[in-house]
C-alpha cells in the first residue's frame, strides 16, 4: 500500500511539569500532535497541571487519553518497582479515575490509556503486569481503548480483557531484535535527530513493520507513533513530521479515530 494512501496517527506525552517545575513544552506540542497522554500524577502532572493539558487538549482538538506510572516523581517514573498485580491495578484504575475527573469537568472525555515509563516496558514483557493494567483499565471503563507497545504483552492482554488495543511504535526511540525498547542506558537509544526520526517513522508506517538497531524487521500493525514531550527534541521531530505529512498530502487522525476502524476482540 503507497504511504499516500495512509493515514498517520501522532500521540505525546504531556502534562508532565509539577508544582513549579516546567517539564517539556505542551503548549508548542499540543497542535503539532493529534493525541494527548497526560501524566496523572504519580510519575508527573498534578491536578493544576492536569487541568490545563486537559484545556490545550481540547482547545487543539486533540484526543485526551491517560498516562498512568509507577508513584515515582523522583525518577520521573522510570525506575522499576516491585508491586503486586493487584497494586498495579488499582494503581492504573486509580490514575485513570483522577484524569476522567478532571476532563469530564471541562466537558471533555479520557478516550484512552497509554502506560508510562517503567511501568510500560516491564508489562511489555511481563504477562502478569501487562495483564494487572488491561484489568485496571477495564475496571475505569470497559470502553476505553489500550494503547500497547507493538509485539508486547500488553495487546494481547488488553485483548484478552475484551478491550479495544491500538498497537504504539516510537519515533524517537531505537528497538532491540526482541522488539523491546533500547534501554534509555544505552548509547542512541532516544534518536533525536529529526530526518533520522521522520524516515523512520514514515518507513515503519508504510512497511508496517518495526527496525531493530541490527537491522532486524519485525513485522507488526502500526496504528499510532509516540513522540516523547519531555524531550528537547519533541518539538522539531513533530514539525518535521507534520511538514512530510503536508508535502505529501497525508492525513492524520485521532487514536479514537484508529480505534473506530480496529475491531474489538
């Protein structure tokens, strides 16, 4: 299929600044992508902070999903923690609920959820994890859609579970042969580099398939790419990939959007 005949899905991570400390830059951000995760204060974000992603969010037209991690605003939620499954439930039903709060009292609707950080990569592996959020998620609210990491845990967990899932790829990030993320401790494991970026994200779109830093295809759906917004090359990677998207006449859509054409298991 010729990439023209695609169309491209953009979510960021948001909401991430805390008290008086600014993290990332949403308000540049916001109308680059169509698809907000807003931290929900545990990894990030507070209630203030929440509140005003949520009104980019909608000010932009962009879809609201949330973006639970582990209670670790010292690590920015990318330590790994040990937490019975049970705890990670009620952790991401907990996170989810503050976020529908918020939104709904501003008229808007949390429509997804995308886990953060280490929580994201441990379920990525680890069924029994990936499992515990998919329940949390189904336990806010069956009619969310699960935004897994292609290949993980997570999409068949969240299948499992009768969820709609949309399965994620980076833009920013490298990927290992076993189709995990290159760990943030290795060297050229964030690409920020935006015509590195771009060509990849544009080639993962058309092949449907993931590279590995050894040149390993991994073949999968693609239906959404993540942009990491603490990054301080958040903003020129989703200029240079709007401008492709321009040049070439490529529409973009909404993670709802995908989701209305994904069907549920």
């Amino acid at each position: 299929m010729s990439i023209s005949t695609k169309r491209i899905c953009l979510d960021a991570d948001m909401g991430e600044s805390f008290g008086v400390y600014n993290h990332g830059n949403d308000a540049a951000l916001v109308p680059l992508v169509t698809s907000a995760n807003i931290a929900c204060g545990m990894h990030a974000g507070d209630p203030t902070v929440m509140a005003r992603t949520v009104e980019l969010a909608i000010a932009q037209g962009a879809c609201i999903g949330a973006h639970p991690g582990f209670n670790d605003i010292w690590g920015f939620g990318r330590r790994q923690m040990a937490m019975s499954p049970k705890d990670i439930e009620y952790l991401v039903t907990y996170q989810i609920g503050a976020l529908q709060a918020i939104a709904g009292a501003m008229g808007a609707v949390v429509e997804y959820v995308k886990p953060h950080g280490a929580l994201n990569s441990m379920a990525h592996e680890d069924a029994v994890i990936a499992s515990a959020i998919a329940r949390g998620i189904r336990a806010a609210d069956r009619n969310l859609i699960f935004v897994a990491n292609c290949l993980s845990e997570m999409v068949t967990s969240g299948q499992d579970q009768g969820l709609r899932v949309i399965h994620e790829a980076y833009c920013d990030r490298q990927y290992l042969p076993n189709g995990c993320l290159m760990p943030r401790t290795m060297k050229n494991a964030v690409i920020t580099d935006p015509g590195i970026a771009v060509e990849r994200t544009f080639l993962m779109l058309e092949r449907q398939q993931l590279e590995a830093c050894d040149g390993t295809k991994l073949a999968t759906p693609i239906e959404t790419f993540c942009i990491h917004g603490d990054e301080s090359s958040a903003l020129p990677i989703a200029k240079a990939i709007r401008k492709r998207c321009e040049n070439n006449n490529i529409p973009t859509a909404t993670i709802a959007d995908m989701a209305r054409v994904s069907p549920r298991p």
